[in-house]
C-alpha cells in the first residue's frame, strides 16, 4: 500500500513541478530593452521623441495598427496567425522540405510568435536546440498572451534598418506619419523590411525592396483586399530614400517629459496647431530682440477651467552658441520684479486693509536702509491703490506692504502656489513686493490661473468657490494636481474681481497706452514686470479661459537696456492672446461685495464731512476700514481767503469748511500734476498760525542714517537736503546744531557739508514756522548711535 502511496506522491510532485517550471518557463517581463520617451499632443499625436539609452528609436504600446499593415504582415509573415498555437505545422514541415531539397538552410518555417521570442532573446544564433526552444516558448507565449498582445510586441520591437525599432518609429522616419495613416504601398513595404532589413534599408538596394514589396501587393491584391486599379496605383509609389527627422515643436516639454517619465509615452494637452503659432511668435520676437542682444524667451499658455496646458515653449530657437536657449525658463527660477503686485493687492482687499480707491502715499521714502523708487524715478505725491496697482507703482507698494506684514504676504505667497520661497521671510524684507524673491513662470500662471479659476467657479456653481485652486496646471493625461492643503483659497472671489477688474484698466501713458484698447477688447486683465538691472523681463495676462505667461530675457541673467516688461513681454503676450480670444467675461460676484459710500477724493470710507461721496463694491471686509483722515474743518474768514481762529476772529464772522489736506511732500508732489488741488488757505496776517504743519523734510526722513557721499576718486561730496512747504514761495532759513547754512526759496533743497555723528537740523520760515529734527550722519567706517 505504500509503495503506490509513494509513487502516486513523487508522481504528483514530479507533475507539479513541471507545471510550475512550465508556468515560470516564459520570461517576465519578456523584454526589458529601453525605450525612446514620446510626447504626445491632446489628440494624440507625436510632437517629439528621443532615442532610447541603447541608441535605438523604440516605442512601446502605442496599439495604433491599421487594418492594411496588419493584413500585409500576416500575409507575408504567418497567414495562420490567428489560428495556430505558437508554432505552424505546416510552415514548419514546408521549411524542412526546403531546407533538405536545396541541402541548406532557407527558411526557419518562424511564426509571428516564434519571432516575439527570437526578438526578446536579442537573436541568438540560428540552430536546432535554439529552434526547439523557441517552439517551447512560443507555445508557452500563446497561453499567457492574447494574439492582439503578441502581435503588439512583434511590430513594437522588430527591427527596420538602422537604429529604427519597432512599427511606430518606422511610420515616423519613413513616411511622417502614424501606422494607422499608411498607404497599402507603405504598409507592404514595413511588412517585408523587417525579414532582411540590414539588406534592405530605405536609399539602399531599392530594386530587390521594391521588387519584394511589390509582390506582396499582388498577393493581397490575389486574397482580394483591394482592387486592380489600386494594385497598379499601389506599385507605382516610390519608396522613400530618405529617413525623416521632424521637428520637435515642443523640445523643452520633451526634455522635461525625459527626465520625468523616461521611457514613457505621454499624453499631453497641448495643442499642436497653438503650439507652432506660439514658436513662431516667438522665433519672430527673438529675431528683433537678438539686436539688443536678447537671446531668449519662454510663454505658457494654459486652459483656465481644466487646468490644462496648451502651450508649452520653454525658450526661443537658438540665435547663438552660447545664448542658453536649452535651458527651460518656465521652470526657472528668475526674479520677479513688480509681477506679484496683483497678489498683495488682492490679500488686502479681501482682508479690509484698503478699498480699491484708497489713496496711498507716493513719496521718495526709505524703510531703514531700503531706499525703493518708482521705475520713472517721478513721484505721485498720492495715488488711488487700484491706480498704483495699474500704473505698477513701487513706494505705494512697498507701504502696503509694510502695513500688510511680510511674513503674512510671505505665507500667503507659498498658499497661492509660489513655490520658490527657500529663505525665511525677513531674509526678503520689504523687496519681497519689487522683485527681491524669485519665482517660476509656471508658479506665475498657477497663480494667476487661480485666481481667474476661483471666480470662474463663483461664477459657474452659485457663489461657491472650490478649494485648492493654485498649483492646478497639468500637463499629462492622468497627472494629479499638486494641490495647496489649504482650508479655504487664500483669497475669495470679491478680492478677485477687484484686482481683476483694476489690472484691465493698465495706465501707463509713456509706455502701455497702446495696450490698453487692445486688453479691452481680449477681455484681458494683465500685468508687466521687470526686475532689477533690467534682467527679466515678464508680462501675464488672464480671461475667463486662459492664462498666458511671457518671459523675456538672458538665460545667464545679462541685464539690457530696454529689457522692460512693457517692450519685451507685453507685445508677445499680446500676439499670443489674439490667438485665444473669447467672448467670455468674468461677472461680478455681488454675494460677496458690499456697497460703501467713500469719499470721492480719498478713496477712504466717507466721514460725515466729505464733500464729494461715492457708492462703490468692495469686499465685505472692506466695511470696516477708516473713514477718511483726509478731509477736516477749516476756519476760514468771510471772504474765504484766509485761515482765522478764535483769538483773531469771532466765531460767527467764520465760514467753516472742510477741506482736503495732504502733508506737505504730499502736496509738494501732487499740486505739480493736479491743477484743481486746493491748497490751504494761509493764515491772515492778524492771526497766529495754528498747529498745522506747513514744512516736512522730503531727505533725510525722521531717524535716518545719512551716509556721505564719495565720487569715484573718493573726494567726499556734500549732502543734498530737500524740504516740502506747503507755501513754497516762503523764505525759509536753515540751520544744523545752531548753526546758520543759508535760506532758500521755491526750490526748498541745499547741499550741506556736514561731518560724523549726531546732529540737529533745525528749520524757521518767514512767518515763524518752524521744523526741528534728529538725524546721523555715517561715514561708512563708524556708526554713531
């Protein structure tokens, strides 16, 4: 009994083990060759391939097969592919008989499957055991594999001349164009190639190609696939004599794709036909920028409601050896100049710090010893913020900012998608709005794109606005948006249509009134930039469907003149948003504003004494911000002439009026461009002057440092003092520590020779007035507290 018992066991184990080497005999993966990395655009086709490592143009499961190649190569290759079970009988028998009537080897009797597993063991050389063993293999091939697998494999992996591989890269470098597009003439032709392709390679040994071809034609012609008139047309195309290398249209996108997916075959929503007109916009500018010596230039353009990019140019064609044109500018660091502007203005709004026409200082001014000006180096005096945001002015920024906070602007920067902050925020400081951070155009367009997404969305699902709008941009097919883990976007939809709607209305008369009419009719809000040293030069624009970033500059980061947002950028940005036009507009999200009667002149929420009041939307943050400080009640004498008070006029002889006061460098700078500014009245003769300030030191500012100047030979230099009088026609006499300099009139400015140390610059006019106050002036080895 157990002798049976024995020999059933070792029996079975036996049994089971050869099913489990049968199993395990076919190698997994069975092939492990590289392959080429391939981009594909949003409907599918090719823009751009590499060469895989081994040098070879291989690509892999693309399944885009066209009835004719595929009953051209079972014709000539395995007629019964679809019905044997790895290896053919009958081909096989044929073959022998061959073999042993012409005394030689002449034909393998291979089926399409015998060549998958020739194919993946890289062609070992041709003898019975290796024969046998193909047959094992390709028997075993079969039953893991379905024939629509198999035959993938062979077409994605046989060769055809050279260092082409595969049906997909054969189509391309052939003919130009997709397996599925091909011609019988050219199916039969990539049919017969691979039996002998290191005879027979396209430009050479043409006569026996075409004469193999051809007889393929008349086979298929004989099963019936297609007519007699298409046999002879078929038979008279020419082969090609050529091997095709087209143009990457998106090279830095396939760069990108190489480092990132290798290998891959990656779908991407770019639209080729945008794609080529963006490159020539491009290729146009570069060609006129190059004279200035501008090498390079990068633009993203990106579908607003998908997230989807559309088109993609890293940087400009190549115009010189050494001009940098392979670096990727979209995912470059490059500093950002006055781009983030929008951003602060938008934080602000939402957080009821300013209304969009609350007026903002714009005086030369200097934050400890950061000295920021304006880029015309002319001054305001005071300007509205939605205006400062459109004429892109520096001071009034930089003061909202510092009223803002950096640190929160530096968090709230990162939430909305920036991603290049790698230095604490007091690293940046007040710069951090002028340009002292730098940022990725990709960031940019997130950004920006968000913003527009977070109205679009209000606008589109009843005032409910979506979370994790910034970092949204995709540009393959299955790729997962890099979300901000944020409870709510950082701003909301009344902030955005605020900053939007103020970045329609750009008002830059030297430079972008040009522009202007053409945002109008684009529905375009946009905003230029351009850093310090005139190295970047940045424009971006956003409608309700797209967002387009421009960038323009050197790679290496030389600085040129007339390397301004305004020249360089903003005619690119406007070429390219022509080409995406839409007659979509963003609505007002009223759910989410207030409306707030403000003083005409101040911006500022109207006090009871505002002359001039209108009703404006601002975000319901907005409704408890100061009322205007601008305004106060004057005292005037009957004929208006004249500031009185009760010690030289009774109080019933006086008009009392309110009246728009500004400081007096304030003043000094807006009376110069606005002629209907009403000064304040002077003092009558009779009366004491009240305890209103008439002067105000425009340099140095109260507690400033003050460096002696040096010229380039290091001869020391007097320092220039500049004064602000609200009557500038006053004879004003100056003095330092008690001591007498001179006076001056009108032109409120003298150059001051003074030494190391503390001092006190005391200031009297005419009429009594007077202005004391500290400051220290460093010799740049010592500093004097």
């Amino acid at each position: 009994m157990r002798r049976p018992i024995l020999r059933l066991g070792i029996g079975g184990s036996v049994l089971l083990a050869l099913v489990i080497g049968w199993w395990y005999f076919l190698p997994t993966p069975l092939f492990t060759v590289p392959y080429s990395t391939v981009i594909l655009d949003k409907e599918g086709e090719i823009m751009g391939m590499t060469v895989a490592s081994d040098g070879q143009y291989r690509v892999s499961g693309r399944g885009r097969l066209s009835m004719k190649y595929m009953a051209a190569l079972l014709c000539f290759e395995d007629k019964r592919f679809l019905t044997h079970s790895g290896v053919d009988p009958l081909a096989v028998g044929r073959a022998l008989w061959l073999n042993v009537r012409s005394g030689s080897v002449v034909s393998g009797g291979s089926t399409l499957t015998m060549q998958v597993i020739r194919l993946s063991r890289d062609n070992p050389p041709r003898t019975i055991p290796e024969k046998i063993l193909e047959m094992l293999l390709a028997i075993r091939l079969e039953q893991s594999y379905t024939k629509w697998e198999i035959l993938n494999m062979y077409v994605d992996h046989a060769p055809f001349g050279g260092n082409i591989v595969g049906i997909q890269a054969a189509s391309l470098k052939y003919f130009n164009r997709q397996p599925d597009e091909l011609s019988w003439a050219e199916a039969a032709l990539l049919a017969v190639l691979p039996n002998a392709p290191a005879l027979m390679y396209p430009g050479k040994n043409m006569p026996g190609l075409k004469g193999k071809r051809d007889a393929l034609l008349r086979e298929l012609y004989e099963q019936g696939y297609f007519e007699q008139g298409d046999l002879e047309m078929a038979m008279a195309e020419p082969l090609p004599e050529q091997v095709y290398s087209p143009e990457c249209i998106a090279p830095h996108l396939l760069a990108r794709a190489y480092g990132q997916r290798r290998g891959k075959i990656s779908q991407t929503f770019i639209d080729s036909r945008l794609q080529e007109q963006v490159n020539g916009i491009v290729r146009r500018h570069i060609d006129v920028l190059k004279h200035n010596h501008i090498y390079n230039a990068a633009v993203l353009v990106a579908h607003i409601p998908t997230g989807q990019v559309r088109a993609y140019v890293g940087n400009g064609p190549k115009v010189r050896d050494d001009g940098g044109n392979q670096v990727d500018i979209i995912t470059s660091n490059r500093s950002s100049g006055s781009i983030l502007k929008p951003a602060l203005y938008a934080l602000m709004q939402q957080s009821g710090y300013i209304l969009p026409g609350t007026i903002v200082s714009d005086v030369p001014s200097r934050f400890g010893g950061y000295v920021p000006s304006n880029f015309n180096k002319d001054f305001q005096g005071i300007v509205p913020a939605d205006r400062a945001l459109s004429m892109s002015l520096n001071i009034p920024f930089v003061r909202l900012l510092r009223e803002y906070g950096v640190e929160h602007f530096y968090d709230d920067l990162k939430k909305m998608g920036i991603t290049t902050l790698n230095r604490k925020a007091e690293n940046y400081g007040l710069s951090l709005i002028l340009g002292g951070a730098e940022c990725k155009l990709w960031d940019l367009c997130n950004m920006y794109g968000g913003m527009a997404s977070i109205l679009r969305h209000y606008n589109e699902c009843d005032g409910t606005s979506f979370n994790h709008e910034f970092r949204r941009l995709r540009l393959w097919e299955g790729e997962q948006v890099d979300s901000v883990e944020v409870q709510n976007n950082v701003v909301n939809a009344a902030a955005v249509w605020l900053t939007l709607k103020a970045l329609q209305d750009v008002e830059r008369p030297d430079l972008e009134s040009g522009w202007k009419n053409f945002a109008s009719s684009m529905n375009l809000s946009w905003k230029t930039g351009t850093s310090f040293g005139f190295r970047d030069a940045w424009a971006v624009g956003v409608n309700p469907e797209y967002v387009i970033g421009v960038w323009v500059g050197n790679a290496d980061g030389e600085g040129r003149p007339g390397l301004i947002g305004v020249r360089a950028a903003a005619p690119i940005l406007f070429e390219v948003a022509s080409l995406v036009r839409t007659d979509a507009r963003f609505y007002m999200p009223k759910e989410e504003l207030s409306a707030v009667a403000v003083c005409r002149k101040s911006g500022y929420r109207a006090s009871s004494i505002c002359p001039e009041i209108d009703t404006v939307y601002v975000a319901r943050a907005g409704e408890k911000t100061e009322v205007c400080p601008y305004h106060r009640l004057v005292n005037l004498d009957r004929t208006g002439k004249f500031r009185v008070d009760s010690e030289c006029e009774s109080v019933s002889r006086m008009r009392i009026e309110p009246w728009f006061v500004l400081s007096p460098v304030q003043e000094w700078y807006y009376a110069r461009t606005h002629s209907d500014y009403k000064k304040l009245p002077p003092y009558r003769a009779d009366c004491q002057r009240g305890q209103d300030d008439v002067m105000e030191m425009i340099y140095p500012q109260w507690g400033l440092r003050v460096f002696i100047p040096k010229d380039l030979g290091g001869v020391v230099r007097g320092v220039v003092f500049e004064m602000a009088h609200r009557e500038p026609s006053t004879l004003v006499y100056w003095h330092i520590d008690d001591q007498f300099l001179g006076t001056t009139r009108y032109h409120h400015q003298l150059e001051v020779n003074v030494a190391p140390g503390r001092h006190t610059l005391y200031l009297v006019d005419a009429k009594g007035n007077s202005l004391r106050q500290s400051f220290v002036v460093v010799d740049g080895e010592k500093d004097y507290k």
